[in-house]
C-alpha cells in the first residue's frame, strides 16, 4: 500500500469548513496541486485545493511558512507550473505535503495566517498543471480491447506489454472549453470523403504525470520506475472513429486522437492515493504471465488503484429542460490489465527518458458489465445500438451542444474518501473549411 502517515489520519479535520463535509472533492487528506489564475492575473500560480478554497503556494511561501525541504518543494511550486515541483522526487513532495497538512489543520497554530492565502475555487480560472512535453496514451483494459476488436479476443502482444502510441503534447488542455468537431477523411470502403466527423466518441482515461523522470539510456526497475509517478488526473481522449479506422493502417493513431486531450485540473498526488492502492489486475488462467522486467511482489500486490471513474453526458436539450446530466459509464481504475508501474516501466525499457511534466494516459478503462464500457463505441457497440438519454433523445454518438462530464472518487472503509474534481468538455459544431486568403 505504500507508506501511510499523519496526513492520511481520516479523523483530521480543516479550519475550511467545506473540506469536512461528506462526499468533499478536496478534504484535507487530498490535498491535490494544480495552477489557477485570479482576474487579471497574467500568469498562473501553483496552489493547493480545500475544500471549496485554493491556497495559493508562493503567496504562504512570502508568509515564510515552509523550512527545509517543504520551503525548497514550495519554492519549486511557486512558478506558473507544476514541472520542477514534479521534479524533484517524492521526498520533497512529500515533506510540502505534510506541512501543507499541518498549515490547514483545524488546531493548526497558524490558521489566521493561512486563511488570508486562501482563494476561492469560485473566483479562480484552471490552467494546465504542468508544461507537457510528451503525452503516451496507453490501451490497457482488456474488455476495452476485446470489445473493439474485430476477433473479439486478446491479442498475443496485449497480453505481453502495455500498448501505447505517442500521442500529442501541444492539444493537451485543461477542463472545459469547446472541443470543436473536426474535419477529417474517413472512407466508406468505395469512396474517400473530407467534412465534419460523424463519428466523435470520449475516452474515459486516468491520466498520471511523471514526476522525477529516468536519464536517456538509463531504464530503470519496475519499483523504482513506479516511484516516478507523482500524480493522477482524468484524462479525456477526445476519439473520432471514422478517420481511425481509415487512417490506423499500417501505423496507428493520429488525427483521430490529436483534435484535442481535455484533462482534470487537479493532480492528486500518488501519496494522497495510497490507502486506495489495490492488487494488479489477476489475469484468467490460460493467460502468460507478465515477463520478469514487468514483475515485482510489490507491484502485483499494490500496483493497482482502487479508483471509481464516472462519465456523464448532458445535451443541449437537457440542458434547457433543466435535465440532469445522465450517467452513461461507471468504471473502476481496478479493470485495467497493466499496473501504470508497468506502464512506465515498458515506456523506459528501451531507454527513453521520461521528464518531469509528461503525460500518461492509461487508456479506456472499461471494465466487465455494460455500465462500466468507458467510450461510445462500446458502449453503442461500435455504433449499431443507440443509447437512450432522457427526453427521448438518444445518441450513437457524440452531437453538437453535447458535455461530457467525468468524476472520480476513491473511497476505503477507514480512510477519508476523496474525489479529482471534474474534467469537461462541450462538442461545438465544425468550422467551414477555410479558404485560401490570397
Ligand atoms: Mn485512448
């Protein structure tokens, strides 16, 4: 499980009263980091969520609250991104955290002090959490890839190593906003077209930024590799299926998947998640084993997260009639085949160094029963069977004026439960094709 400390105690409270109130996001056990702005900041500042508040980093490090290596992962913090913080390994994190902890405690000495640094998540504007300069996105549920796969079985390489492509870094970009629906080829088997995809579907992922990362050349033990995580969001993989399929031959995906990535804006840290660590995923019998590289005591018993993961999808009818947004999946991060361990582990093996700030994602996490099929092509069964949505209204895939809206919570009997907030985006309809202005 990872080692446990005072600032999981689930009977410590905070002075922001929001943060105590059941089913909190942000209780004082989380402590998640991410970059907000206020009006008219030009910049982003590093911050900390509690409960309904932010405490802003580099404004408590002016207060001289932090000494030693709390105030050197606090002046790390105080930039408009998270990346040196990332980098500097877990001990760092870690000794931020706990004093952060301590600042927010209800019996914490300094209250008054920090309850003029907090900033209200209201009254804040998200950034990206970190300058990503590499984004792999992985395919690890295997009900995801069963689903989708023509043979309706496990291909031999899935079973053997975590499958990832390089996606791309530039169209990252935090919750909310308009994913506009693109243009794109797609073929019908005879003819060859170019307009606006009917066909645009969400991935419910969980995202994972690296913290310290590995030298080029310099792969590193699947236990120590897994250390290099700092933390976890949720990532949604914007997919459009009519030009995947036309374009995944011979080489994999591309415009399909770089229209736009939407992720969470609060990193909760891989320390905040340990009492919700769980067992890697078993594997049927008849199933290889992982090679040794990929394989340690530690990672088969802790390796794993037990994460419930949500989607939601509100039209703009239901908007209007006042409806609810309706739940559409219902996952646990647990479904996945691969530890992200072994996701990182695989992505060194060959000696490619990962950075501080770059992002993993771990692919559709759908898992056994139908609520838990994480993308519209499972779910509709790769288009032939629509949802029904209130109203009436039903969906093969994603429309115009449509928001997805995912959630995550972790919860464990004994522990404070916590939650990552929400990652969101809105399809708005495509743009005319440009012309040429000379
Ligand atoms: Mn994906």
């Amino acid at each position: 499980m990872g080692e446990l400390n005072r600032t999981h105690d689930p009977a410590r409270r905070s002075f922001v009263e929001a943060a105590n109130e059941s089913g909190c996001d942000f209780p004082i056990q989380n402590l998640p980091f991410g970059v907000f702005r206020r009006a008219g900041d030009a910049a982003g500042r590093c911050g900390v969520a509690i409960g309904d508040k932010i405490l802003d980093l580099a404004a408590a490090r002016d207060e001289t609250l932090f000494s030693g290596p709390a105030e050197e992962a606090a002046a790390a913090a105080s930039g408009p991104d998270l990346n040196r913080l990332m980098g500097l390994g877990r001990d760092a994190v870690s000794a931020l955290r706990a004093r952060l902890g301590d600042l927010l405690d209800a019996a914490g000495p300094e209250r008054e002090k920090v309850e003029r640094l907090l900033v209200p998540l209201s009254e804040a504007e998200m950034d990206l959490p970190a300058r990503v300069g590499d984004f792999t996105d992985f395919l690890t549920s295997g009900y995801h890839s069963t689903r989708l796969s023509p043979t309706r079985a496990l291909a031999a390489n899935f079973m053997s190593m975590p499958i990832a492509y390089h996606s791309r870094a530039s169209s990252v970009r935090v919750s909310g906003g308009t994913i506009v629906r693109p243009n794109v080829q797609s073929s019908d088997g005879n003819a060859v077209r170019f307009g606006p995809t009917a066909q645009l579907d969400y991935e419910l992922e969980l995202g994972a930024f690296i913290g310290r990362g590995n030298a080029l050349g310099e792969p590193l033990a699947l236990d120590e590799a897994a250390e290099r995580l700092f933390g976890y969001c949720l990532l949604n993989d914007w997919s459009v299926r009519d030009v995947q399929r036309w374009e995944s031959t011979p080489l994999g995906p591309f415009l399909a998947k770089s229209l736009s990535t939407s992720i969470s804006p609060w990193v909760v840290t891989e320390e905040a998640m340990r009492p919700f660590r769980a067992p890697a995923f078993r594997r049927p019998e008849g199933e290889p084993a992982p090679l040794p590289h990929l394989s340690s005591p530690r990672d088969q018993e802790s390796g794993g997260l037990d994460l419930r993961l949500e989607a939601y999808l509100q039209t703009s009818r239901m908007r209007e009639a006042g409806t609810p947004p309706m739940r559409i999946t219902d996952t646990n991060f647990m479904h996945m085949y691969w530890t992200l361990g072994q996701m990182v582990t695989h992505h060194m093996s060959n000696g490619c160094n990962l950075v501080p700030g770059d992002l993993i994602g771990s692919g559709t996490t759908s898992g056994p029963t139908d609520e838990s099929r994480a993308c519209l092509a499972e779910a509709t069964e790769r288009g032939t069977k629509a949802i029904a949505l209130p109203g009436g209204e039903t969906r093969i895939w994603l429309e115009d004026g449509d928001e997805v809206i995912f959630r995550g919570r972790a919860e464990r009997e004994g522990f404070a439960s916590l939650g990552f907030g929400e990652c969101r985006g809105t399809i708005g309809p495509a743009v005319p094709w440009p012309t040429a202005s000379r």
